[in-house]
C-alpha cells in the first residue's frame, strides 16, 4: 500500500522546485549588493558550508517527505473525523493549522535540548544572509513530519498539507537577509519579517530564542515568545557557544555529541533525562545558562 501510495506522489507537485529559479535570483541579487554597497554580509567559507547543509537536507527531505505523504495518507483515509476537501477556504484553514504547528515544532524545537540538538545547525552560521535560509538541518528531516499527524486526522488532504509545507517554507527564505529593514507596521504586526526573524537568528540575551515565527508572528505575540528587533542592539548571529567550523558533519552533529556526553557524565538517572529533555544551558554541577534564566537575569539587571 505505502509503494502505492509513493508512486502516486508526483514530485512536480511541490511548490518548492519551482521556486529554486527565485532562490538562485535573490541570492545573485542580495550578493550584488554586497559587492556593489560593501556591506560584508557573506562570508565565502559559511555560505558554502550553509549550501552543503541544504543539499544534504533535500536528499534526506525526499525520503522523508515520501513517508509523511503514505502515513498522512494512511491516517486519512481510515481515522479522518472530518473531511475539510480542497475548496477556497480550506486554504485559509490549513494556513492557520500549518502555521500554528510549526511554531510549536519550532518553539519546542529550541527548548528540548534534543530537538535543539537538531535545530541548531540552522542557528550556527554567524552571519545572517539568504545562504544561511539554506542551512538547514539533517537530523530534523526523520522526525519533523510526527508535528503535522494531527492534521489529516481532522481531515486537511494530505496532499495539501505537504503544498501548505512548501509554501511556508518558501516564505520564511526571504525573511534571511539585512537588507530589508521595517515593512509597514500592519505587515510587521501580523506577518513573520526579516526584522523579526533577525531577532531570532541572534545570540543577544535580550533576544535570545525569541520570535518562532513561520508565515505569521501572532503566535509569538499571543504565546509570550515577541521580541521587536530594537535600532540600540544589533542583533549578533550565531549560537552562544560557536562552533567555527565549516565541516558539514560537525556542523549537522556536534550538539548531538555534546548531548551524550553530558548524558554519560551525569551521575543520577533524572540528572541524564534532564540533559535530554530539558533546554540547552540546563547543566546538574554548573550555572543555569537557560535562555529563560538569561533573559530574567538581563532584564533584572536592566529594566528594559
């Protein structure tokens, strides 16, 4: 039944390859501007290594994106309680359902130090460029689809699920860049933007996991995760501990590595789930470095 289901995916179907052509264009273009303004938003080493991640991504993307169409397929066709079908307003439906499922992946994502583990090759380029949209996770590939069983189960199409992916996932590209600034304060109000999402890509305390956006930013604002992108603080990219490298196998897995080690080193058994469970900076001998702890600590001390 799933090799069925397989053969009747049609690659041609998602949004993303006929995107590519729009990738390579605003990569040119952004990189013109580099050159033309003498701006140093690209350094060569980190924009090929963050390249090399994107492709590695879509290799394991294909396998994986395979197996989410046949189970969302599967758990459709016989556990679906509704059946919402393809008409004009199931669009703005799955919009919603998508986008709010991934904040929660994305939230989670930067909270459970196992999922981070994952997440943080997307985070450990120190400069924030449309290249670095590319730099995206491997391990994240064989397990990120888990988030969206709940979809077909409620009755969205499964094949508009993976559509409504692929259009997210499109639009958070162009929020990877410098060169825009502030849109106008309506779209900044309900839509992810390069603003917020330089927020996020930052290692300031202020802004520490901060702004989990994918196409729209109320969830942050109703959820407690907004922080507006401030002209008195440059954001600064990369993770809090960098690990300057541009080895593709270190970057996809030295948070991984980190991870068992402090696992191995911890003497109790709660002591060895917290180092899995809990979020990055937890530690059972050493300062509490969660970004929550930071962030009560900057703003005690600062009062803004």
């Amino acid at each position: 039944m799933l090799l069925q289901i397989f053969k009747n995916m049609d690659p041609l179907t998602d949004p993303v390859i006929y995107a590519i052509p729009f990738f390579l264009i605003a990569i040119g273009t952004e990189l013109y501007i580099n050159w033309k303004e003498k701006l140093d938003l690209y350094e060569k080493k980190e924009a090929l290594s963050s390249i090399g991640m994107g492709l590695g991504s879509l290799v394991i993307d294909i396998l994986m994106k395979g197996l989410a169409f046949g189970t969302y397929t599967i758990i459709f066709s016989h556990y679906h309680i509704f059946n919402i079908g393809w008409h004009w307003w199931a669009w703005v439906l799955i919009l919603f359902a998508d986008d709010f499922t991934f904040y929660w992946h994305h939230r989670l994502s930067h909270e459970i130090r196992i999922l981070w583990s994952a997440h943080v090759n997307h985070h450990s380029s120190q400069t924030l460029n449309l290249a670095t949209a590319l730099r995206q996770s491997w391990g994240e590939q064989f397990y990120k689809y888990i988030w969206w069983c709940w979809m077909p189960l409620f009755g969205f199409e499964p094949l508009m699920m993976l559509m409504m992916m692929s259009i997210s996932l499109i639009y958070q590209y162009w929020v990877h860049t410098e060169l825009i600034r502030k849109l106008p304060k309506w779209f900044e109000f309900i839509f992810n933007t390069p603003s917020h999402h330089r927020v996020h890509h930052a290692s300031n305390i202020r802004y520490l996991d901060q702004n989990h956006a994918g196409i729209l930013i109320i969830w942050d604002r109703m959820f407690g995760t907004f922080v507006e992108e401030r002209e008195d603080e440059k954001p600064v990219y990369g993770i809090t501990k960098n690990i300057n490298t541009y080895n593709l196998f270190k970057i996809a897995s030295h948070e991984l590595v980190d991870v068992l080690q402090d696992v191995k080193r911890a003497p109790k058994f709660s002591d060895k789930l917290k180092y899995i469970f809990y979020p990055p900076g937890w530690s059972h001998d050493g300062p509490d470095l969660r970004a929550r702890t930071l962030r009560k600590q900057f703003h005690s001390k600062n009062k803004v």
